[in-house]
C-alpha cells in the first residue's frame, strides 16, 4: 500500500502533528510534546481557512486528553 500524497502544507502538518501525538502517546517524549504544541501553534497562526482552523480546534482538543492522560500522576502514600 503507498503512502498517502498531500498536496498541501497544511495536510503534511496535520499528518505530522498526528503522527507526533500517537508517538508521544507510546514514548511521552518530552521532545515530542514541544513538537506537537510548535506544530499546534503553528496551525492556529496560520489557520486562514475554516477547514484548517477547525483542524487546528480538534487536534488542540485531542493533544490535551493525549498530554493528560499521559503526564504521570503522583502516587499518594
């Protein structure tokens, strides 16, 4: 199976972002969380169009369950 061809800048961010996200969900990298939130910030400051824009909302949404549900919570004793 070929891998999907985008045809535009904001597909490949979108692509990335999503990708960067299900690897941060195996490794919780911090490098990978300030990735994502460089890639997040950059589909909201260039997010000219609504499908972009509603993009950028939905992946927001989904990195802060990704980012909480993968932060360590501290253990009480």
């Amino acid at each position: 199976m070929a891998p999907p061809h985008f045809h535009d800048t904001h597909e490949i961010v979108i692509a990335a972002t999503l990708w960067l996200m299900l690897r941060y969900q195996k490794t919780c990298c911090k490098k990978l969380a300030r990735m994502v939130e460089q890639h997040l910030l950059w589909m909201r400051a260039s997010a000219t169009s609504p499908v972009l824009a509603n993009a950028c909302e939905r992946l927001s949404h989904e990195w802060r369950l990704v980012s909480d549900a993968s932060s360590p919570h501290p253990v009480l004793h």
